[in-house]
C-alpha cells in the first residue's frame, strides 16, 4: 500500500519536475528571432512554425555539423516532445484543452528546433570562412 | 547475474560526468560556492568507483559488494542531504533565515537516522534485497519531499535565477524516478527494466549539472511562470 501510494506521487512530481524542466530549456530559446536564411531553408518564411516540423527540423540539424554544446538540450527536448506526442494522441478525444496544449508546447519544442538550426548554420559558415582565411 | 557492456558503460560515463563537474568547478573557481554540491558529486564519483572495484574483487553477489552497497548509499543520502540545504539557503539567502534552516536541516538528518537505525536493528537479521529496496525507496521519498517543498517554495517566492531553478529540477526528476523506480521494484519484484532506472538516473543528474554549470550563466533570468504548464 505504501509503495503504492510513493510510486503515484513519485511518478506525479517526476512528470512535473521533468516538463519544468523542459520548460526552461524552451525559454531560452523563445526570444530568439529566427534569421531570413534558416527560415528560407526550412521553408518556413510564409508561414509559423507548426508543431509537426520538429522532426523535420531535427534531420536538418543532422545534416549540419555539430557544434558539441547542444546536443544535451535537443536530447532533452526531443524527449519532451515525443511524452507531449504520446500524450496529445491519448487525449485528443478525451481532453481536448490537454491536446490544445501539448499542441503549443510541441511548437514550442519546433521554434527550439529551429533556433538550434540557425546556430549550427552560422556556425557552419564561420567555419567556412575561417579555413577559408587559413588557405589564403 | 551478470553485469554486461551497458552496465559499465553507464558507470564509466556516469563516473567521467561526475569527475567533469567537480574538476569544471575547481577551474571556474566555483567549487566553493557550491561547495555541497561539489561535495556529493565528488563523493559520488569515489563510491562509483568503489563499486566497480569491489564488483569486480568481490562479485556482483557477495555480502561484501551487497554491504558496501548499503552504506556508501546511505552517506550519500546525507550529502545529498546537505545540497538540498545549500538550495534552501540560497533560496532565503535575502531573508537572513539560513541559521533556522540549518537547525531544522540538522534535527531532519537526526530523525531520518535515528528512524533508520531504528528500521536497521529490527531488521538487522535478515537484511536482505527486499528490505534494502524498501529503505532505499523510503530515502528516496523523503529527499522527492524535501525537493518538492523546495520547488514550491522557489515558484511561490518566484525565484528568477536560472541555474538554480536547473539545479534544483534536474534533482527532482534524478530523485523522484529512482523513487518511483524502488516502489515499483516493491510492488513488482520480477520487472527487470526498473534495474535500469537508478543507473540511468546516476548518468542524467552529473549530465545535467554539468549541462547547466557550462551553459547557463550565473546571471542568467527566467520567469518561473513560464515553466508552470497549464492546459487552457
């Protein structure tokens, strides 16, 4: 009885530390514009990021190089943003608000996406440039 | 049983983690400012590394391994004890109150261990597996309460320092899925993927502090009522 009751309220206070979380990894990212040039290769420039363009926006980020600091917080969101799938698929029909808002968090995680792909491209370019530099 | 591959790559991993925070604190000249911190990272590392030697001198099975286990595990739970103090000190730090707080810290750690010595010297002949998971998931829950009451004391006073509000959830979710994986383990003995949970948890918390150590400057802002999620 007792284990019962600290696995519900466990497993309840992880969900919460783990979406806080989540959150503030998200926040950083919320104020950064998107430049022209990430939004022209994602094809994103008519429109707002939509929610099902995280998957799209992470093979992109795939094909850049890494840049060896973000990896933590993509693995992190990308896990996220698969909980916030499952959770608005199951509840879609039950309870509507709770899919309305995994819907926003999951565009939140595509802006992050996208903020993650715009820094690998500029840094994609300095390296250019730089080695560039070092043949001249 | 048998440890395999994933067994020592978690413990390698978790261990050079674990080294990473504590040589990056010594370097940006942090390690005494979160000396507790540092402390329990470090004492982690020392009984990961215990572990892997008495593994191997001993077996995975022998009383040795099995008490050593027990132990190392227990004062961790002190240090642990301690972090979740300096969190609370920092949190009140404006309010002059760090004297109370660790006089009610000091008489929690008394009770936690006089109730545990007490458990302890019932049970003294027969301390096996089961009871050493009951305890374990017991320690577990008290440290999810005390993070929790932390949580809630940092949204309620809406704390805005970045690296704390990092440090302090990336030790919630470390806490509360071991717990929730010990319970478990209580309620269904037999499930052996819930062994993986305080392994990978071992990796997640060294990974995550590093993570915000390196990342997340010291003024960094966040509005904690961002972080709160509410369906509309």
């Amino acid at each position: 009885m007792i284990a019962a009751l600290i696995c519900v309220i466990s497993i309840a206070t992880f969900l919460q530390f783990f979406v806080s979380y989540s959150r503030s990894i998200l926040a950083s990212t919320r104020k950064v514009q998107l430049s022209d040039r990430v939004r022209e290769v994602t094809g994103i420039a008519a429109h707002e990021i939509a929610a099902d363009d995280f998957a799209r926006l992470l093979q992109l980020l795939r094909l850049c190089p890494e840049r060896g600091d973000d990896q933590t917080e993509i693995r992190a969101v990308g896990t996220y943003y698969g909980l916030l799938h499952i959770l608005g698929d199951v509840s879609r029909s039950i309870v509507p608000s709770v899919a309305a808002w995994t819907e926003q968090e999951r565009q939140s995680c595509s802006y992050f996406a996208a903020v993650a792909l715009d820094r690998r491209i500029s840094y994609s370019r300095d390296l250019l440039t730089q080695q560039g530099g070092d043949r001249s | 049983m048998q440890l395999g591959p994933i067994d020592y790559g978690l413990w390698l991993t978790g261990f050079l983690l674990e080294a990473f925070v504590v040589v990056s604190a010594f370097l940006r000249r942090d390690f005494l400012r979160y000396f507790s911190l540092n402390l329990y990272m470090l004492g982690v590392a020392v009984v990961t590394w215990g572990q892997y030697h008495y593994i191997h001198a001993y077996g995975f099975n022998s009383r040795t391994y099995f008490y050593y286990f027990y132990y190392s595990d227990g004062l961790l739970y002190i240090l642990m004890y301690f972090v979740v103090i300096h969190f609370y000190t920092q949190l009140f730090v404006e309010m002059n109150v760090s004297r109370y707080i660790r006089g009610a810290a000091v008489i929690l750690l008394a009770a936690t261990a006089f109730f545990s010595y007490i458990v302890v010297h019932q049970s003294k002949d027969h301390l096996t597996t089961r009871f050493v998971v009951e305890l374990e998931q017991n320690l577990n829950f008290v440290g999810v309460v005390l993070i929790y009451l932390l949580w809630g004391a940092i949204l309620k006073l809406r704390e805005t320092r970045t690296r704390l509000i990092q440090l302090v959830l990336a030790l919630g979710i470390c806490y509360s899925a071991t717990a929730g994986a010990y319970a478990l383990r209580n309620l269904f003995p037999d499930a052996y993927i819930l062994r993986w949970i305080p392994p990978v948890m071992g990796v997640w918390l060294p990974l995550a502090w590093a993570y915000t150590f390196t990342k997340v400057p010291e003024d960094a802002r966040l509005a904690t009522a961002r972080l709160l999620a509410r369906a509309r």
